[in-house]
C-alpha cells in the first residue's frame, strides 16, 4: 500500500513559474509529513517563517558540531531502597552560543531529521564513558552511565563495534554502559530489535525501555525483548 504527503503552492499567489511554485508546495509538503503523513497541506507565509526558523537552526547546530557546542548534565538515579547512588544519566545540553540553552524536544528532532545525531550520538557516548572511567575511583567499579539512544543510533549497523571500541578505551566493564531505547525505536522492526537487543546482551550491555506506554505496545511485548 502506497501513500502520499502532498504539498500545495496554490498559482499565483505562492509564485509565478515553476520554480517559484516548486519551494513553496516543498515547505507545504514537509508540514505535511510532520503533521502525520498520508495528508496534503496549502502553503502558508507561516510556514516559510518556520522553514526559515528551521534552517537557521539547522546551521547553528552544524555549528556547534563542528565547534564541540554540545555539553552533558549528569542525573544521578538512585536505588529508593537504599537510598545508594546507582549510576548516572548522560543528559544532552546545547547552549546556542552562550545565548542559553535550547530545549532538547526542540533540536534533538532536527538532529535525528538531519541524521546529525549519529555524530552527536558518538561524541555523547565516548564522553560520557570517559567521564565514567573518571568517576570509577570515588563512586565505584559498579557505577552505571545510561545514555538516551535515537532510532537512528540503535538502527545503524556499526553501533556494536563502536560500543566495543570504546570500552576497550576507556576499560570499563560493559555492564556499565546502559542504552535507553525508546519504545518506538523497538516497535519500528520487531524482528531487528530483537537481534539487536540479542547482540547486545551478549556484549553485557544493559539495555533499558525509555517511555514504554506512551506509544502503542502494550506489556505482552516486553516477553519478545531481552531487556534489564
């Protein structure tokens, strides 16, 4: 079953020739697809201040990644029980050329849109363990590091090496690392995650569902994944 995203750019109000006609029914068509695909949508002069909007910040984070702009927060998790310190959660942080920090929701779709978070992805994890690797002496051999892995990330096929690569660099044993894989990422390929979260549990990786319930799984799922 095909479907279609259809942008319009009504003549001549969005434009005179073809090529005038062409860059606003794009914009339509691309408010289309954010709006859930398998819908048509008219151009708007709104819609071309937010594409402009958009690619200002598209530029601004090719930016920040050629110029290392990225930061990370670390969130402590705590075991209720007994109140000890787990590990810690690797929090993306951008702050827009000092002019404050912009809100995850806000770039990290426009990274994963872009596929620049596969080289955001990379820098987070070899700075996050590195950082773990450090921490080691005044929290412990058992401090875990939990980093939010994008659909994109946990798809890609050379994500195993490169998690084997850096635990090797920085000697950490790897159930240190855990991945927080979002519900979505695991429902997009049944049969793929559940390799993947094979392979992974063999590396000794821990593996965590992030937002499980906000989509459309349901408990029965959780049997089909090895997860932690």
């Amino acid at each position: 079953t095909l479907g279609a995203s259809v942008g319009v750019g009504p003549f001549p109000d969005s434009g005179q020739g073809v090529e005038e006609l062409l860059r606003p029914a794009d914009m339509a068509m691309y408010e289309a697809k954010r709006a859930g695909r398998q819908q048509y949508r008219y151009f708007s002069q709104e819609m071309n201040g937010r594409a402009h909007a958009r690619l200002t910040m598209e530029e601004n984070l090719r930016r920040a990644i050629d110029k290392n702009g990225f930061s990370l927060a670390y969130q402590p998790q705590i075991i209720l029980e007994s109140g000890k310190l787990r590990g810690f959660e690797a929090l993306l942080r951008w702050n827009q050329d000092g002019r404050g920090y912009v809100q995850p929701n806000v770039f990290v779709p426009l990274l994963e849109e872009t596929r620049l978070i596969d080289r955001v992805g990379k820098w987070a994890l070899r700075e996050g363990l590195r950082q773990c690797r450090d921490w080691r002496e005044e929290f412990g051999d058992e401090l875990v590091m939990s980093f939010n892995v994008s659909p994109v990330q946990f798809a890609r096929a050379g994500l195993l090496d490169d998690l084997r690569r850096l635990l090797d660099d920085y000697q950490l044993d790897p159930a240190q690392l855990e991945l927080e894989v979002t519900e979505g990422a695991l429902m997009q390929d049944l049969e793929q995650s559940c390799e993947k979260l094979r392979q992974l549990r063999r590396l000794g990786v821990r593996v965590a569902a992030d937002d499980f319930g906000t989509g459309y799984s349901s408990l029965a799922y959780l049997r089909h994944f090895e997860l932690d």
